[in-house]
C-alpha cells in the first residue's frame, strides 16, 4: 500500500522539526523494520515464491541472519 502511495503521491515529505536518519540503502522490498533491545535493527525483506530473508543493519551493512 506504501508503494502506491508512493507512486501517486511522490516521496514522503518531512514537516518542520522532524528528522530521518538513513540505516542502510539499496535494501530490496522491505516489509518490516524492528529494533531490539540494544538498538540493532533488522528487516525482512520479501522475495519472489514466496522466499524472504531477514537481515541485520548494523553500521550500515547488513548480516543475513535467516533466509537462502
């Protein structure tokens, strides 16, 4: 639904005061993003058939920890 929203509505637009902070770039098709108690963050990215991985962020790099 994001990616609709995306392609019709154009990249999401900060308002004032509020900031980002980029992880990691080039991730394929994530479907979910969880931080755990020690601020390392993982995502589940979605692949055809049904295949998916799930993958450490940490530094800007990425870990598999599940997946293919």
């Amino acid at each position: 639904m994001l990616g609709l929203a995306h392609i019709f509505l154009g990249p999401p637009i900060l308002a004032d005061g509020y900031k980002y902070e980029e992880y990691a770039s080039e991730l394929p098709v994530v479907s979910a993003l969880a931080f755990d108690g020690g601020g390392d963050l993982y995502a589940t990215l979605e692949e055809s058939h049904e295949q998916g991985r799930l993958v450490l962020i940490r530094d800007g790099h990425q870990s598999e920890i599940l997946g293919h």
